[in-house]
C-alpha cells in the first residue's frame, strides 16, 4: 500500500505538468520502489508484483513527456545479516533503472554514484535533439512505440521508449491543470469572467455559475445554410488553498450568426454561463474557451467568493445560456 501511494503522487506530478511547454525531466530519488514489494522479507513476487504499477508510470511520464532521472542514493546498506541487503538493493535497481530508461534518462545507487548521475543529467539538459512528428486524427491519444537509430559508431542514444500525440481535447485539458498549478497558459482569445450567486449543494459543495465574456471576432466561422456557423467548447475547473482541484466541467456550444448581421457582430460578445461544483474550500476558478474550427484558446480566472450562498432551487432548464451583448469601445479586429 505504501508504495501504491508514492507512485499516486508521482503521476499526480507527471499530470501536473503535462499541459506546460519544453523540456520537462523529473528527478526521483526515492527509497523502496520495487518490483516485488516485501520480497526481501520473504513474500512472493506471485503475491505482489508491481509490474503494471511501474508501467502505468512509464506510460503517464512518456505521455506526459517527462524524462525521468531515477535515484537510490541509499545504494548497499551495512547489514551485518548481508543477504537482505543485497536483495533491497537489486529489487529497487531494477526498477529504477527500467523507469529511467524507458522514459530517456538514466539511473545510478549510491551516494556517489548518485550525486555524479545528476552532474550527467544537469549536461544532458544543454546537449541534445528533438524529433518530432505529427500523427493522423485517427492514431491520436494512442501509446506509440518509437526507436532511434543512429549511424556514427560510438554514440550512445537516449530515449524515451514510446510517445503519445495527443489530441486537442486531451492537450487542452493537460493544459487546464497546468493552468491551475503554474498560472495561465498564454491566451488568443481574450475572454473575461465574473461569478454569479453561488448555491449549496449537500454538506460541502457548493454550484458556482461563472459568465464568460468571448469577443465574437476572436471566432472562426464558415458560411453555413442560415449564415455563418462555428462553435467553441468551455472548460471550467476549481482549486483550494491545499491544492484540491474539482473535476473539469465541459459544454460545447454551437452558434450561427446570420448574414445580415456577420458585419456589426464583429463588435460583440457572446455571453455563457456555465455552472461549476466546487468544495466549499475552493477559492478560484480557471475557464478556457476553444475555437472548434481554428483551436485558439483563451483563459480567465476570477477568485470565488462563497461567503453568500442560496438555497439550492428545483432545476428547470438546464440549457447554457448565452446572448449578444454590444461591448463598447473600439471593436475588435476581424479575422481573416
């Protein structure tokens, strides 16, 4: 159970930066991450085998595109009785080294050994290539294996073992999380946002309705049968102090302006509202709008204020809502 937890908060980490941009590498040293948990001690591999544990690490830090540096500065302990020792040392080496090379770093025990590793590491991050490449629509969010071959003798390659393209929902909510943590990603669509009356729902979560302001010019449209046609999609999400975050609420909306009216809407805004449930401890909420068509982004973020809370109200429509609304001021520039 103990090491289920420290891999839960490894891959809570690895997903906390999926959404940022760069070369991104993890530094683990850690003490008991073996693939025969208590092995040492006389338990069987049959019995715990932490095999598909280690690989769904493996998995979340390539798809993730996290490298991986793996640690065991504890190395060989004095142990007057030896051989537990040593089965500490191979039961954990094995581990980490499979996890660090899957993923394109490298692995070193021992004090020395590991304090040398991270000099190598710290080169590594000034020396190197990236190769990249774009998968069809139809192969993303899939575990792709890869290999590099070189062909000068004598080099050696370090790689992570598989990749995964993600799609542009996937992105966008890796992005959204990273938001949450790290502070908002770059915007193309400039949207505002302001909270609503906030209600009470069971003992300690509370339906916050947030309105965000999109500028209809920073909108891709297409010429459709009653006008032109696009569509955006809202994510929403909410974190406390102690660093919960909610579930990430998502609605797509469609709309259609008509053709008489294409031209004095480019100096409008749509209106949304979209409810998010949050804990009754959460202090902001982060939304992002999508444009369907063209994928630009835009994110907001307001501070909640759940002082005053109403009384929850039987839900009778539970349809978005949204209008033109004039903005004034010098209307934003159409698009091409």
């Amino acid at each position: 159970d103990l090491q289920r937890r420290k891999v839960y908060a490894i891959n809570t980490v690895l997903d906390g930066v999926a959404g940022l941009d760069g070369r991104k590498v993890m530094i683990l040293a850690v003490d008991r991450i073996s693939k025969f948990p208590g092995r040492e001690y006389g338990y069987s591999g049959k019995e715990f085998n932490a095999r598909s544990m280690v690989d769904d690490l493996v998995d979340s830090a390539n798809a993730s595109g996290v490298t991986i540096y793996a640690y065991f500065p504890k190395g060989l302990p004095m142990d007057p009785m030896g051989g537990a020792s040593y089965e500490i040392l191979l039961n954990n080496s094995e581990v980490l080294d499979s996890i660090s090379a899957r993923t394109g770093g490298t692995f070193a025990a021992g004090g020395r050994l590991s304090a040398a590793g991270l000099g190598d590491a710290a080169r590594q991050l000034d020396s190197y290539y990236s190769i990249a490449y774009r998968a069809p629509d139809s192969l993303r969010d899939r575990t792709r294996p890869i290999r590099v071959e070189v062909n000068r003798p004598g080099l050696e390659i370090r790689t992570r073992s598989a990749v995964v393209d993600k799609s542009e929902d996937e992105l966008a909510r890796d992005r959204m999380i990273s938001s949450v943590l790290f502070g908002l990603a770059p915007s193309t669509i400039p949207i505002s946002l302001t909270q609503g009356k906030v209600k009470r729902k069971g003992l300690n979560k509370i339906v916050v309705p947030v309105e965000i302001t999109i500028p209809i010019a920073q909108l891709t449209t297409l010429p459709g049968r009653k006008g032109h046609e696009g569509s955006f999609r809202v994510l929403a999400v909410a974190s406390s102090l102690d660093g919960a975050i909610s579930d990430i609420a998502e609605k797509t909306q469609a709309f259609n302006i008509p053709l008489k009216d294409l031209e004095k809407s480019r100096g409008r805004t749509f209106t949304y509202t979209l409810d998010i449930i949050v804990r009754n401890t959460s202090d902001r909420a982060l939304v992002a709008v999508i444009d369907d068509l063209d994928k630009d982004v835009g994110y907001a973020e307001v501070v909640l204020d759940l002082t005053k809370v109403e009384k929850a109200q039987p839900v009778t429509n539970t349809s978005p809502k949204w209008q033109p609304v004039a903005v004034p001021g010098t209307p934003p520039g159409s698009r091409p």
